[in-house]
C-alpha cells in the first residue's frame, strides 16, 4: 500500500473576472459569447480601461502549477496572504470545484471544514444538520448515530440541538461544524481558518482535537493565519503566493520565510497600493503613521510610553454615513494580542467625509520589546469599508511600564497592564 495520501501534480485553477462561473452553457449562449467577446474586448481599448494583450485579459490564475505530496499521518500546514490561493486548494482536494489543469489524487475519506456551517441548512435543526453534513461527507447512518453524542457534547450545543441552525450564532455554527467533521472518522481531514472565530476555550479544544486526530494515523491539511497554531500543530508546511507553491518544508523554515516576505511586503508596497484588502471600498486607508505624545514623528514605540497611530483615509462620499474604526495588534506569529476601537471607547460613531485624518491616541503602549503587526478595518453601518492585515508592520523597544525603575524582559507574554500587590504577612507569635 502507498504510503502517500495526497499527490498534486502541476495543480492549477483559472476564474473568469467579473463573470458568474457558469457550471452549463447552451449551444446558443456558446455562439453569442463567441461573438460579443470581441466587441466587447474592442469596447475595453477604446474606452482605456485596457492597454494591450495583458489588460484585456479577462482570466486570473488563482492556483498555477502546484504540485507537492502529503504522506498518510502528516500534519501538513498551509500558509500565505490573503488571496495566495489557500482556499482554492483546499476547494480542489475537497471535490468542492474542479481544477482547470493538472490533478489531485486524494486517497482516502475526507472531512472538510471550509467556512462556517458548511453544508448546513439553515431551516433544519441540529440534529437534522448533523444526518445531512454527514451524508454529505459520505458516512453511513450507523457511524453517525455511533458518533452523534460525542459530536453534540463536543459542540456544546446540547439544549439547542433540536433548535433550527437559522438561530445559532457563529460561534455555535462553527462548533457544531468543527465537531460534525473531526468525529466522523474522516482519513483526511481539511481544514480551513477554523481557528478564526471561537473563544480560546474553543480554540484549544479545536487544536487538542486536530492532535488526537493525528495521533490516530490520519491526515490533516490545516490552513491559518495564526502562525503559533501552526508551528504547534505542523511538522511539514506549504508556502503559497499569487497561486504559485514558492515554499515546502519543515514549519520553522517556513513560516520564517513567510513573516520575513511579509515585513518585506509592509514596508515595500504603500498602504494605497495593496491590493490584498477586503471591503466595499466606500472608506479606504491611504496611509499610517506613528507618533510620541509630543506629536513628532517616532520610528519605534517605546513599552510604557504614548504612542499615537494616525491613519490617512480617503472617502467615496462627501458626508458619508458614521464611521468605526479599528486597529488590531498581532504578534509576529499572528496571534491577536487587543484591539482599539472607536465605537467602545469613542461616545458615538463618528461622520467623516472626503479625505482626512484620524488619530488613536494610547496612552501607555501595553506591548514589551518586540515586532508587531496592525490589522486595518472600518465599518459604515456595520458595512465593512476596508479591511487590511498585515496592513503595517513596527518595532517596540523596552521601558519602564510600571514606574519601578525596573523593564520587563520576561516571555510569558506579549502585553503588560497595571496592577499592583500588596502583602499581609502573619507572623506566629
């Protein structure tokens, strides 16, 4: 028996810009595309929306000549931006949607976990959403009635079990989810950002599971962006970018390459100019910057010491509707460490029109010695505008928080807050 799991060979898959991707075409709509595609290409040119071959282009490779091998047992992490075609592959290996060239050969059962409540449907209860995904995952009735106490208890949904799905928050659909393809006994098990949404009680126990899993022989294809998570879990991992494999190998290796290509990219490519964002675009981000209490320029924020964060925006509206802005500071291995944002600790949302600026003011910078990322979002009425990770990149060096002449070097973690002891000794008399 071989002992490969998943073989990908010259793996790719091309999408239509701006076209529904059509699964059936009449003989008619075949011929009338065949005749409009050139006035249509001709209409582009003399409009200037293209310039040559390349901007009449109306194709993008989201996978291009990908080919690696997963052995049964592995845990094989699978990393990248947004958009480096993470989620694509796994379409691909889950038979969710068909490569354009080359093959994925996936030998075994497999269990995947894509988005939230994947499969289910929202006028079914939970436990008729636990039949359906599982038949969907092609299981027997037999292995999920053998299963279906483990999997309700391990969601955490037990009094809501016969409660339709359309009444479940996220947080329940994503455990009932997790749970329905971890506990059916998949030989392969894919899975994608599960550790995005949940609580860290929730979290844990996603990883613990994912550990068992492994442990039990079987594969898993994990994709995250929290970069602990993968090193924790991992022993091989997959380097994407622009749909092209550019890395495979051991974790460590990896993600190095990966975070420093990252930092590259943030201090390379102006905050207008990416392109890896997300939104409506009726609020854009246009540029950051960093200063000390006094208002000038700083370089690096300093443990302990004001810092403000100005951001340039830009605005599709005059007067647009009120805004909430938020910033999101990570580690280096993208784990979240606190948010500032607007709605909490500003009385009401605010309007903002055209261009301008706005400034988070920090008091005392809670983050010890290190690099950090920011995560750029705005909302109008709760539609998201703009949304950037990874959209900056700075340097903390280390100071005296507390007032104690005394800097925390330590590496039980990233933050600081105030607090402080007192003692009350007994002395035997």
């Amino acid at each position: 028996m071989s002992d490969i799991a998943i073989r990908v060979e010259g793996l790719g898959k091309e999408y239509r810009i701006g076209a529904q991707q059509a699964s059936y075409q009449t003989l008619r709509s075949t011929i009338t595309d065949a005749f409009v595609a050139p006035v249509r290409r001709t209409r582009k040119l003399l409009s200037g929306q293209a310039y040559g071959a390349a901007g009449l282009d109306e194709t993008i490779w989201a996978l291009r000549n990908v080919s690696f091998e997963v052995r049964h047992g592995e845990v094989m992490g699978i990393i990248g931006r947004n958009g480096a075609g993470k989620s694509t592959l796994l379409k691909i290996l889950s038979r969710i949607t068909e490569p354009t060239e080359g093959y994925a050969d996936v030998y075994g059962r497999v269990g995947s976990l894509l988005e939230v409540g994947t499969g289910f449907h929202p006028e079914l209860t939970g436990r008729e959403n636990i039949y359906l995904n599982g038949a969907i995952l092609g299981m027997t009735r037999e292995e999920i009635n053998r299963k279906f106490d483990e999997i309700v208890a391990f969601a955490e949904v037990e009094k809501f079990i016969d409660t339709p799905v359309k009444h479940y928050s996220s947080g329940m659909g994503l455990r009932l989810g997790f749970a329905i393809a971890a506990h059916l006994e998949p030989e392969i098990l894919v899975v994608d950002e599960v550790l995005a949404v949940g609580d860290i009680q929730f979290q844990r126990k996603c990883l613990n599971k994912m550990e068992d899993v492994a442990h039990q022989g079987r594969t898993v294809l994990f994709v995250s962006h929290n970069m602990a998570a993968v090193q924790a879990l991992c022993l091989s991992c997959c380097l994407l970018d622009a749909g092209q494999l550019v890395m495979q190998g051991d974790t460590e290796q990896v993600i190095a390459a990966y975070l420093q290509n990252s930092a590259t990219l943030m201090k390379l490519v102006p905050l207008a100019d990416r392109t890896d964002r997300g939104g409506n675009g009726a609020m854009r981000f246009v540029g950051i910057g960093l200063y000390d209490k006094d208002g000038n320029p700083a370089a690096v924020g300093q443990t302990g010491q004001h810092l403000t964060i100005e951001l340039e925006y830009t605005a599709r509206e005059t007067s647009p509707r009120a805004a909430v802005i938020g910033l999101i500071f990570s580690n280096i291995h993208g784990q979240r460490l606190f948010s500032c944002i607007s709605r909490y600790s500003h009385a009401e949302p605010v309007a903002l029109g055209g261009t301008g600026r706005v400034m988070c003011h920090i008091p005392r910078l809670p983050l010890v010695a290190g690099r950090y990322n920011i995560q750029l979002w705005n909302k109008i009425d709760e539609d998201v505008g703009d949304d950037i990770s990874g959209a900056f990149s700075f340097e903390v060096v280390g100071g005296d928080f507390f007032g104690t002449g005394k800097i925390y070097t330590g590496s039980s973690g990233d933050t600081l807050f105030d607090h402080h002891w007192t003692f009350d000794a007994q002395s035997d008399r």
